[in-house]
C-alpha cells in the first residue's frame, strides 16, 4: 500500500464536502476512501475502530507525500 490510491472511491463526489485543511493532524494526506473502508473493515470484524494511516493509500488529490 501507500501508493496514490486508485480506488473507485476516489471518484465519490461525498469526499469534495471534506475541508481541504487537515492542518498537521495525523493521517494528513491519506485517502478518505480507504480511511473510511479501514475503519468500516474493522466494524464488520466487531473490533474497536482503530486509525492506522500508516496503512492507508496516500490521496489521489496530486498532493505531495506529506
């Protein structure tokens, strides 16, 4: 994983309502797509949602790797 994401979901017109700042928090520069799909994953398997963006595919918005 961590390469530009190119998931159908990065084609969700759900994720332009997102703010575009994400600041310095964690996670910054990750795929919302593959966030929610992460933390979704984890309610099917009955665990406690847990955020690993290290995980997670990088945004497909041409930002750089941050």
């Amino acid at each position: 994983m961590n390469d530009i994401c190119q998931q159908e979901h990065r084609y969700d017109n759900q994720f332009a309502r997102l703010p575009d700042s994400q600041a310095n928090a964690e996670g910054r520069h990750r795929c919302a797509g593959c966030g929610y799909d992460q933390g979704y994953a984890d309610g099917l398997a009955g665990v406690e949602p847990n955020f690993r963006p290290d995980e997670l595919d990088w945004s497909p918005s041409g930002r750089s790797k941050a």
